[in-house]
C-alpha cells in the first residue's frame, strides 16, 4: 500500500485517506503498522524500488501493514533546502500518524527512515509526543542523512529520545551518512567503513580535515560503474602551514592537494576517476611513509615533561587543538601497525600501584583495593550514604595537588550524605597521551571486580561514577566489566567533557557510550578539542552549544576544566538546578525558542530518564549557571 507522493495533494485529504485506509481489505488492524519514509539524494524510481523490496519482505513475514510515505515532492529537489523541510514535513505528519491510534494499538507502531526520511521520522516522533502525549514505540533510521546535518544550526536531525526506542543502521558513516552514534542502539555494518563491501568510494579523508579548505571541492563516490559527484564545502587558508606541522602532514597534505589540483570543482567523470586515483596514489605514499618512520613516530608525540615545561597555550608555535588533532590522527594510523604504541609492559597498569583515596573532610586517605574492610571500617566512612567514586583525566595524580577531586570532594561534603571516593590511577593516565589513553580500559577492567566489592557495603542504587577527560572512559570501562563481575548495571555514569583524541568510532580504543550504565550522561565544554563532540551518553548536555571554547576561556584547556567546575557548581544544595538544558538540536533553537520542552537540570539533580541532547546558555565568569544561587550555603 503506497501512499500518494505528492505531499501537498496528501495532507487535505489524508484523515479520508486514514479512514478508507484502514477499512481497505487488506488492511489488518491487529497487524504491526510499518511506516517507511524516504527521500533525498535518490530519484524517485530507486525510492520506489527500495519501498517495493521492503514491502515485499514484510509481507514475506506477514502480520504487518506496510505504508510508504514518498517524500520526494518536498525532499527530493534541492538538497540545500531539502534539510530545513524535514522539520515542518514532520509537523504535518504527526497528527495524521497519530489518526492511527484510533484503530491499532501504539506499541504495534514503527516508523523506519531513510537517509533525510529518517530525520524526518524523528520529527514525526517529536510531534507525536505533542499530540499524544505518548512516545512512538520504536523509530528505525537507515543511515541518516549527514551532508548539511553535521553542524547545521537550523536543521533537525533525529536523536534518543524521539521514540521509546532509536536504532540506527550505518552504511555510509562520515559520507552520506551520519558516523555519530545518536540512536539508543547503533549498527556499524563493515566497522566505521564509508563503503560497505563491494564498493569502493576515495578522497573520504577531505571530510575528516575540518580546519582547512579549498572554497569548492569535489568527491567522488563510485558505486559499481557509478560516479556521483557531491560538493563539499570547507575552510582553506591553512593548508599550507598548518598541515605541515601536523604528525601525519605527508599522507594528509598530499590527499589534500591530489584533489585540489584537479581544479576546485570537476564537472566530469574522467576528472573525477583522476583526482580520485591521485588521492589513493597519494594514501599508498602516505601509508609507505609512515611505515618507514613508524620507530621514531614516538619522538613526535608531546610527553608531559614537555608540556608542564612549555605554556599551555602553545606547543611548538601551534595552538592546542591542532596538537592535539595531530595526536588523533597519530593515534588512528599507528593503531594500524602496533596496537600497543610502542607501549612497553613499565607503563602498563598493575593494580598493586593503584587505590580508592577516601576524603574525610578535606583529608585524603588511601586505601588499597585490598584494604577494602578497613575502608569501610574507617569511623567517616558512613555505609548509609550516597557513594561516589570520582575518575580524573591525563596528567592528574592523587599524590600531588589535584584541584578537581578536592573542589568535588568539598561540594559533596557540604551537601552532605554522600562519601567520596577518588581513584589514584598513580601514572597511568599520567605518561605520554597515547599510553594513557590505551590505559583506559585496562585500568577499568582491574578496578571493576574492586567496585563490584565496594557496593556491598553501601546502597547499590545510589552508586555514582563520575569521570573527567581520559577518567570518563575509565568510568565507562569499569560500567562495562562491572557487568561481567555482577550480572547487572552500574545505576549512573557521568562523562565530563570525555577525551577526544585516540577515541575515534570503529577504531581500537573504546570509549565511553551509552549502555556503559543504567545512565549515561555527559556534559560537553570543548567539542571537537579536547574533548568529544559525538553524543554519546543517554543525555549529552552542550553549554554555549557546540562551541569549542567556553564563555570566559581563551583555550581549550580552559574550557576542557570547565566541565569539571559546572559539575561541581551543580552539586552544591541552592545549585543543583542551576544549569537548565533544553532538549534541541542546537543552541540557537533554545535561544529563538523554536525547541518548547521543559527545561531540565543539568548536573547532579540531571533526571535518570533524560534522553536527547540538551543545550543550555552559561555564564562567562562568577556562577557559571543562569540560576545558580550560592557557593557557600551547606547542607546541616
């Protein structure tokens, strides 16, 4: 059964539609109702032949009514404008999907979307939630659309949160297709591959240059004997001396410059086919290369001596963020050759160099994971209180001045009820970067069996692990053996603007993601530096938005500890709804008030049910929350 393809012809008459739908013969209404959207970059024909095959398979299982909503007369023109449709076409399908409640039950509902289809199921979803008061059961996007999407402010995209449950299937991750992970569950079929097997697509490396441009240039995607341009729009007047200061500056620039000499726009096949076999010319270069400096790679990498020496604005006459894009990318190409990193068995975790640090009132106390009793016997040591065990990120110790843990440990202590707890990783997060971030998950992996001890003695259910920078995906590794040894859930994990470098999607480190808990949420302050960008808890909560810097920062270390401060400000008493986030797709629509849900806290009172991403405005300096009201006043 295919619904009318044109949009506008659809709407006036769509409650007839709905009606004599329903009592058509075929039509059974104590079958599923499968709902499939498409549009976007394929005609309409190849629509119609996707909707065909997946009727035919759902009428191959039987018990379902299957509808195809052809959106190709309001997506399927510009691309450019296609995007900002997908909210309003949204709008005006929700109240129809709704109609359907009057003949099928809810929870026999699934809405699957394809490629712009799929945002535009999201938006159903939301509005759904407005008509109805219900969540949708279950949305299914086919790899949502990316171009335009990524970073736009005013399009929307579907997220957690638009349905009950959002899975994601990824085919083209980082080309057409979103690499984010932003679904409850998300499929990578062939890993994080741009191509699925028996493809074949190039010059995919220009979309993961984000600091440089060339105005106009040109990718191709060959499918079979198919070559389909589509341009792509960057930033460029850094081509020069910024890449050639960067770890990996031969394998990239080269990539780079093999297209831009094709002109900034290729307009032919043959064009295309040239630009793209001079760009894998310039990988196999590149991948040689590397292997010939793979012994000495390791000299390149700043080690911490370095960087308490040098200024922390400025490494080698490069800001930060490029540094450490240039770590990233180190880290993506050396995993290729040796997952170790040349990381030799002294810089490996041992769980006899680590322990629990309890702070009694300002005190730090350590105790080894195998003092677990007399941790528990200490007299400030309260079994009735709230725990939380506190992670901290690269380059903190426990045995030297830790600013992080002690504000948090003074916060709690003046709310009360809550026992402290910080981990002392000693110098495994504390060594190069790159050891430290593959120390992660073998840290977490030997602590978890030592939680899982710990939470005997206290309320299981008031169990919180918080973890900042490197420290998040050490939390997310200890939620994720923490099963193994308990057969259940950590209650609550939250990420503090969780590290970005080395922590790629489909790549060999693991990093904390939704799943890890009963819980997840994040709080982001230096996206796309320091810190992870991606959506990658339940709720994931952006201050000042996507912004890398935050107000009252001129870097990205500043803003990469402003995390750490919001949090903290969140868990005094008079604070804790402080920071009020408004789920929406960008900053600018909480500010225009396009995006009307209720406010929630972020932080500490952050309500375990959230789902979605969460933006919200802060101050520069003082009290960072718009409603935050005191620093001093405690709990008695």
């Amino acid at each position: 059964m295919l619904l009318p393809g044109n949009l506008q012809m659809l709407m006036p008459a769509v409650e007839i539609i709905i009606s004599l739908l329903v009592e058509y013969p075929g039509f059974n209404k104590q079958n599923k109702l499968v709902l499939f959207l498409t549009g976007g970059f394929c005609t309409e024909n190849e629509e119609n032949v996707a909707a065909r095959k997946l009727a035919n398979a759902y009428a191959c299982r039987g018990n379902h009514n299957f509808i195809h909503l052809d959106l190709e007369s309001f997506l399927g023109f510009l691309y450019m404008l296609s995007d900002l449709n997908i909210k309003e076409v949204g709008q005006i399908i929700a109240p129809y999907v709704a109609q359907f409640l009057d003949y099928i039950d809810i929870n026999q509902m699934h809405i699957i979307g394809h490629g712009i289809g799929a945002h535009v199921a999201g938006s159903i979803g939301q509005y759904f939630i407005r008509e109805t008061k219900m969540l949708l059961p279950r949305i299914t996007g086919l790899d949502p659309a990316r171009p335009c999407l990524n970073r736009c402010e005013v399009a929307f995209k579907i997220q957690r949160g638009d349905a009950k449950f959002i899975d994601i299937i990824h085919t083209n991750p980082g080309g057409y297709g979103v690499a984010d992970p932003i679904g409850d569950a998300d499929f990578y079929v062939n890993e994080m591959s741009a191509t699925m097997p028996g493809y074949h697509q190039v010059i995919q490396i220009l979309l993961t240059i984000r600091e440089i441009s060339l105005e106009t240039v040109t990718f191709a995607y060959i499918s079979g004997d198919q070559v389909m341009p589509f341009g792509l729009v960057v930033k460029c007047n850094t081509v020069g001396h910024v890449l050639k200061k960067m770890v990996m500056k031969y394998f990239l620039l080269a990539a780079v410059l093999a297209v831009y000499q094709q002109g900034c726009m290729c307009e032919s096949d043959p064009a295309i086919w040239d630009a793209a076999q001079m760009g894998m010319n310039a990988i196999n270069v590149g991948k040689n290369t590397f292997t010939n400096m793979a012994g000495d790679a390791f000299n390149y990498i700043p080690s911490p001596k370095d960087i308490a020496r040098m200024s922390k604005e400025t490494f080698l006459g490069m800001p930060p963020r490029f540094i450490m894009e240039g770590v990233n990318m180190f880290c993506s190409m050396a995993m290729q050759f040796d997952v170790n990193l040349g990381r030799n068995e002294r810089y490996m975790p041992n769980i006899q160099n680590m322990s629990f640090v309890f702070y009694d009132n300002g005190r730090r106390i350590p105790f080894h994971f195998t003092e677990l009793d007399k941790l528990t016997q200490y007299p400030g040591f309260n079994k009735d209180n709230k725990l939380v065990l506190f992670i901290t990120g690269w380059l903190t110790k426990e045995n030297t001045e830790n600013a992080a843990a002690r504000e948090l440990a003074k916060a709690y202590a003046c709310r009360g009820n809550h026992t402290f707890i910080h981990l002392d990783t000693e110098d495994y997060l504390d060594n190069l970067y790159t050891w430290s971030a593959l120390n992660t998950e073998e840290i977490g992996q030997l602590v978890a069996p030592y939680v899982a001890k710990l939470v005997d003695y206290v309320n299981f259910n008031e169990t919180h692990i918080i973890g900042h920078s490197l420290g998040a995906h050490v939390a997310g590794s200890i939620g994720r053996h923490f099963i193994n040894e308990k057969k259940k859930l950590l209650p609550r994990i939250t990420g503090l603007d969780p590290a970005r470098p080395c922590f790629n999607e489909g790549e060999v480190m693991t990093n904390l993601q939704r799943g890890d808990a009963e819980f997840v949420d994040i709080i982001h302050t230096n996206n796309g530096g320091l810190g992870k960008r991606e959506p990658i808890g339940d709720a994931d909560f952006y201050p000042n938005g996507m912004s890398v810097l935050m107000p009252g920062c001129l870097g990205i270390i500043c803003s990469h500890l402003r995390a750490y401060e919001y949090y903290t400000e969140t868990v005094y008493p008079e604070n804790r709804n402080g920071f009020q986030a408004v789920r929406c797709n960008s900053l600018r629509g909480v500010t225009t008030r396009k995006c009307k849900g209720d406010p929630i806290p972020m932080g500490y009172a952050c309500p375990l049910n959230a789902k979605g991403n969460f933006f919200l405005e802060v101050n520069a300096h003082g009290l960072y929350g718009q409603y935050s009201k005191s620093n001093t006043k405690c709990n008695k």
